[in-house]
C-alpha cells in the first residue's frame, strides 16, 4: 500500500511506501467506522485503483485503495 507525500497532487510526485505499524495504524482508525457496515458497491476507475462504497446505517462511506508502484 502506497500514499502520496503530503507535498504532492494525485498522479504526479514521489510516493512513499507504508510500514507494517503505519497500515496498522490506519486500520485502526477505520476499523470503528466499518461495524456493523457492508460493502455496497466496489468501482475500478483505473488499473491499480479500487473504490469501496461501504454503507453503515445512515451514511455512506467510500474507502480508496491505491496500489501502484
């Protein structure tokens, strides 16, 4: 799993990898928004690009995963 550096725009600059404690940090934040929700919709607008809509009751969440290298 990849992010952009904050000093960059989508699709160009330089991308830095994510560490094991760094993605675990992130699922722990996410993890409390995801009880008790499913997966509505799963969208691919690129190649290494996915977009989750997940539903919980009375929103709407939309999760982006980037893969690329």
């Amino acid at each position: 799993m990849e992010l952009f550096t904050d000093n960059t725009t989508a699709g160009r600059g330089q991308l830095m990898a994510l560490t094991a404690t760094e993605i675990s940090k992130v699922l722990g934040e996410i993890a409390p928004l995801l009880v008790k929700s499913w997966i509505q919709k799963i969208y691919q607008p690129t190649e290494r690009t996915l977009i989750l809509e997940v539903r919980a009751p009375g929103r709407t969440l939309r999760l982006l995963i980037s893969c690329h290298s």
